[in-house]
C-alpha cells in the first residue's frame, strides 16, 4: 500500500539529481528532495518494519533503507561539500546488496508488476555501480551517469507511482 508513496518521491529524487549532475540545479537547492525523499522512504521503512512478519518483510525494509541512506548521504555530501568517495563506496556496497534481489524477484515474477520490479532492482544496481565509478574510482561518467539517473527516475519510479496511484480501487 505504501509502495506508491515511496515510487512517486524516488521518481522525484532521481529525475532531480540526474537534472542537477546535469548542473541544471545548484548543490544547495538539491539538498531539500534528498532530505524529503529520505525521510519518507525511511518512514515507510520504519512502519513496515513494524508491521514485518517474517524474514521476506524485513528483507523489503532493508532494501528500502539503502534507498533512504543514499539520499541522505547526497544531501549531507552537499550540505557539508564531501566530495562523495565514501558515497561512492557505499554505492559499490549498494550495488552488490540488491543484485540477489532483482534475481529473486525475477525468478519468482508471476505477474507484469513482478516483472517491473525484477527489472528495476537490475537497473538500480547498475545505477548504483555507476555512482561507484564516478564517485570512488574517479571515472569521467557524470553526462551517462545523469542521464541514467534521470531515466531510472522516470522508468522505475515516477511513472509505475503514477500507475499504481491511479489504477481503480
């Protein structure tokens, strides 16, 4: 039930930050969706947590986290001008982590929405390796790093929030 709320504020987040590493918006203006979009996914995590009844439940609240924590740490890195290595790093970890997940839910797909998640577990762990490239190793990736991020805004998030907020109750 709360998976469109944090899809809709993802959405926003990504499309934002691919328009700012675009250097379309200011560091100090991009801190506002990061801080938000951190404190949503990390609410939304916070009560499923709570109602979590087994393992595949946390397993989601986790998964959740890593969203929230990147956020807040793009927001912390503009706040306090880091130049993102340690966010880099994470993102490798990031990377990693969610790999097993976007193979579970393929697997285990039994509807189109299934699939659409398997898919963008898969892209967002690509994303997350590209922020570790660019972040950690120094590669010169910001111009496909941005569009990425922008589209997987878009693909993965703001445009199934908007589907699943507007399907017939």
């Amino acid at each position: 039930m709360l998976l469109p709320l944090s899809l809709l504020f993802v959405g926003a987040v990504l499309f934002l930050n691919g328009i700012w590493m675009f250097g379309r918006i200011s560091d100090r203006e991009i801190v506002i969706i990061n801080l938000v979009t951190a404190t949503i996914t990390a609410a939304v995590a916070a009560l499923s947590l709570i109602r979590a009844e087994d393992i595949g439940d946390v397993r989601e609240v986790a998964m959740s986290l890593l969203f929230s924590v990147t956020y807040l740490w793009v927001a912390c890195n503009r706040i306090t001008g880091a130049d993102g290595r340690g966010l880099g790093w994470f993102s490798l970890f990031v990377a990693i982590s969610v790999l097993p997940e976007a193979v579970r839910t393929l697997i285990a797909a039994e509807d189109l929405m299934d699939l659409w998640l398997g898919v963008s577990w898969a892209l967002w762990s690509g994303l997350w390796f590209l922020y570790f490239l660019m972040l950690a190793v120094g590669r010169s990736l910001v111009r496909p790093t941005a569009l990425a991020t922008l589209m997987s805004g878009v693909f993965t998030a703001w445009l199934p929030a908007l589907v699943l907020l507007n399907r017939p109750t």
